[in-house]
C-alpha cells in the first residue's frame, strides 16, 4: 500500500487500491502483502471422480504416454458403461486427466 506510506490515510489509500478500509487496514497491521496472506490449501474442494479408476489411467498412460484425456475419458466410459460422475463433464474429466497425468501420481 504505497499510497499509505504517503499520507498516512488508511480510507484514502483503500479506495485508490480498489478495496474496503478494513480489508485495507488488516493488510497495514499483518505487514503483508495480499499475495503473502494466502495461505496453501490442504483439502480438496470436491471427491476426485477418477479415484477408483485412477490404476487403469496410470496403466494406460504408462502403455501409451500420448494418450490425450478425452481418448482416455472415453476408454473409461466404454470399459464402464453408465458410469459417468455426476457434476464431471468430458471437459472438465479432461482438464483433471491432463493435470493427474503429468504428475504420475493419485
């Protein structure tokens, strides 16, 4: 908060930073950035829809790196028949294979 530092009005710089004073006011007493405020997240936000399935994804992986999520969202639909999770679309089933996949781990 570097308009802070120039006057010293703790209401003038929140409205030139775009935010409420008291938000501004616990950024000046922690000494921290927003940024440094936020703190790493321990929990998952949802159930991870490939948990059970996630040996079959490693092993298909492993046989065929090059693989690309949608192909391998559509084995797991063939293989299992009905089972699509509910709330999971293609895109999103895609997005989770991709980001699971690099790291070659559950």
């Amino acid at each position: 908060m570097e308009e802070m530092s120039k006057h010293g009005r703790i209401g003038d710089a929140a409205m030139k930073a775009g935010m409420d004073r008291k938000t501004a006011r616990r950024y000046v007493q922690a000494g921290k950035l927003p940024s440094e405020m936020v703190a790493p997240r321990a929990w998952r936000t949802r159930e991870d829809p490939f948990a059970e399935d996630w040996a079959e994804v490693v092993a298909l992986l492993e046989a065929t790196p090059e693989l690309e999520a949608k192909t391998i969202f559509e084995v797991l639909e063939e293989r299992h028949p009905g089972a699509t999770r509910p709330g999971t679309s293609d895109a999103a089933a895609a997005r989770a294979l991709m980001a699971r996949g690099a790291r070659a781990g559950p």
